[in-house]
C-alpha cells in the first residue's frame, strides 16, 4: 500500500508484477492506496480502535517496518489529532 496518489501510466508492468506474485505465493495482490483501503475495511469492524491498538504494536515491535512507514503513520495521526 502507499500514500502516493495512483498513477496509470504504469499499468502494464503493474499487472505483469501482481501476476508474477500471484504464481509464485498463491495470493492476490490488490493495488491500492492505504487511504482507500483502510476507509473501505475499517468500517466493517465493530470498533476501529481495536485495529490501531493493534497495529501500533506492530509498528513498534515489528522489525521489518520501515522508518518510513511509522513517519507516515506519526504523520496520519497527528493530523487526525488537530
């Protein structure tokens, strides 16, 4: 997932790579952004803070979570708190 905005021009090679994932995992990939998605999924849990809970702890315990990850996060929340 990302925060970039969507970005046609590569839709080939985008394709191409989700097939290639697909034959080698077994799983579908679904390009989307984070915003998008999280608005879609967290509406369908009973209490959404059960999910950041959660997922804070992922960020702080989970090693392969990128510094750039938990920055956009800080960034996401801060401005849901002003």
């Amino acid at each position: 997932m990302t925060t970039a905005e969507e970005d046609l021009s590569d839709a080939g090679s985008i394709a191409k790579e989700v097939s290639r994932i697909s034959k080698i995992h077994g799983c579908q990939v679904i390009v989307n952004g984070i915003y998008p998605t999280l608005k879609y999924y967290l509406r369908l849990l009973h209490d959404p803070y059960d999910f950041i809970d959660n997922y804070v702890e992922s960020l702080k315990s989970d090693k392969t979570i990128k510094y750039e990850h938990k920055l956009k996060w800080n960034e996401i929340v801060s401005r849901q708190v002003s």
